[in-house]
C-alpha cells in the first residue's frame, strides 16, 4: 500500500512543482540582508567588550563591524581586554564562563558598566548557570522574554523572488548530529520509520553531510523532521529555519506546543507532531497529501524570506541596538531559576 502511494505521488511530482513555481516564483537563497532592515542608530556611542569568543572562535573585528555588515552604528565590537575599564558592556558566553569562571574581570566594575549572560542552548544542556546569580544584568539567548532576545532565524518581508529549487526526488529526511535514545525525538522517528522510509543524515549516522552540502541535499525532499533535543519554550533553532525553511522543505516539528511555533511562523508553514494522535496517523497523512494541500504549507513564501542569525558578530552587535531601552539597575539575583523554570 505504501509502495503504491508513493508511486502515485511521484506521479503528480512535475505537475505540482510547474504550477509552484508559475504560483510562487520564490525565491530560497541566503543574503546578507544588508540594507533590508530599518538602520539602527543608537542614542550614543556603545562600547561592547567580548570577555569570552562562544567556543573559542575569534571573528574578524577589523573597521566598524556593526554598521559595515549589520547597519547597527555608534558600536564598537572588541575583544581587547585592555579596553576592559571604558566598556559599556561585558558580554559572557556561558560555555566558556563554566571552563573558565576564575578569569572573571577583576573587581570593582566600572560604574554604570553591564554584565550580558550569553547563551543559545537550551536548559536541557546547560548546567551551573545558578553560580553566576547576583552577577548579570542581562541575559542574551534564545527566549522571546530575554533582554536581548536573539532566536535562530525569523522570517523578513520578501525582497524580491525567483523559483525555488523543483527536483524533489525523496519524500522525507532527517538530520541529525547528537542522538541519545533519551531524546523525546528518537522513539518519534523509530517509530514513524515503520510507516515510511524515512532518509537519515548527519554524524550520527552513516551518511555525514558537509556544511554546505545540508540545504541542497534537504531542497531535494517534500518534508524535513524538524527536531529539536529538547523540549523548551522559544527553543526553536536551525532545524526550522535553515535545514527546513531554507532549504524549501516543509518541516514537521517537534519542540514546543503548536502556539510557541505561531508566535514566530505562520500556523500554515508547518506541521506539528502534536497534529496527528500517533506517528503512523502522520505517515499516512504525509503519504497522502495532495499536491494542492502541499502548496498551503508554502504560500507565506509569497510575501516573506528566511533571516539566519549566525553570526556572534551580529548578535553582539544586537545589544547596541536595545542599549537605551534595556533597564539600567536589573541584576539577575536568580539567574538559574529564571533560566530553568523559566518554561
């Protein structure tokens, strides 16, 4: 039976994907998008002193970064520790504060000058964060009620369009680098494995992908599993934006509720593992769709693209442009338990 659908789905593959791109002429490629965003101007001249590069990977700080690539102006990005006593900010990335807690800056602070706590992983795979309590102002991750609130991607009013990628040859992928049989995800896609082939990449299996190679290999299928490790509210990362957004695929996500997804993508981009009452629900209606159900999941492609923050250098940048209206007298006196029980 399987078998059969599949073969009926190939079928209409040309069709569908002539009357996409007549429908669509979307455009999927990665910009810098300098230039589509309103420019940043903050109200004075900001100083940003990166204490810790996240995972020991220096960047390029020659010229004015902040307004060259991001359009960010009056910030200056450094990572010289001399300029530690005129910062206006000290920013920390956890992983490294954890390693290296003892190369704190050395006492009193300045006056006036703020701490930033730096992460992007979620609680699930972060510890000793309640050590650091009493010490930050502000937190810079992944959550929408951060101070600076720095998701993986989002989606930006289209700037122009060109037709997407039509030579779809599988039916569903997955990739995966770190996979423990703990993860909420690994029973999930055993399980839908017994109802579809389901094509599997990454360092955790047999077929590693090169960077470069993820986007085209993934532009080739109809569905991405987007799943996430854990489980947490706004952790929503790449495997949204870029191995399914990007790449043209429509993603099936596992990770928070359905609503937590609304808040950053329209509620007709995706579909959400909690919309089935079981794996095998799902794969007989992934086998099923037809090709004029399958263009609902892309029509916001119409009038928006994909954003990827990847770059420390912008996300550093990002506290600039929130410095004036970030409260000047918070300190986070429970650090941990904001982050943990948090959700």
């Amino acid at each position: 039976m399987i078998s059969a659908k599949r073969l009926r789905w190939g079928s209409l593959v040309g069709s569908f994907f002539a009357l996409t791109a007549l429908a669509f002429n979307v455009r999927l490629v990665l910009v810098s998008f300098n230039g589509s965003e309103e420019v940043v101007v903050p109200t004075s001249n900001v100083t940003i002193l990166i204490w810790h590069w996240p995972f020991d990977r220096a960047l390029d700080l020659t010229g004015d970064v902040c307004s060259r690539l991001y359009n960010i102006h009056r910030c200056e990005l450094t990572d010289d520790r001399g300029k530690y006593g005129r910062a206006d900010v000290v920013v920390f990335h956890h992983m490294e504060l954890g390693r290296r807690g003892s190369e704190l800056p050395p006492k009193p602070r300045p006056p006036g000058q703020k701490w930033v706590w730096a992460n992007l992983e979620s609680p699930s795979n972060v510890r000793g964060v309640g050590k650091w309590n009493h010490i930050f102002n502000w937190t810079l991750t992944y959550r929408e009620d951060s101070d600076i609130f720095m998701p993986y991607g989002k989606l930006l009013p289209r700037a122009s369009m060109s037709p997407i990628n039509t030579n779809k040859t599988g039916l569903v992928a997955w990739v995966v680098s770190h996979y423990q049989k703990t993860q909420e995800r690994v029973p999930f896609v055993t399980e839908l494995s017994n109802y579809l082939k389901v094509d599997v990449y990454g360092q955790a299996n047999q077929n590693p992908l090169c960077p470069s190679c993820l986007v085209p290999t993934v532009s080739r299928y109809f569905f991405y599993l987007s799943l996430e490790n854990s489980v947490h509210e706004d952790y929503i990362t790449e495997k949204l934006w870029k191995n399914a957004f990007l790449a043209g695929a429509v993603p099936v996500v596992l990770g928070p509720p359905r609503k937590n997804y609304e808040k950053f993508a329209p509620p007709d981009s995706f579909i959400h593992v909690s919309d089935f009452p079981s794996p095998r629900h799902l794969a007989d209606f992934m086998l099923s769709v037809t090709p004029r159900r399958y263009l609902q999941y892309l029509r916001w492609r119409k009038e928006f693209e994909v954003k990827l923050f990847t770059d420390w250098r912008e996300r550093f940048c990002t506290i600039c442009s929130k410095y004036s209206s970030l409260p000047q007298n918070k300190t986070y006196a429970d650090l941990g338990g904001w982050f943990h029980n948090g959700d």
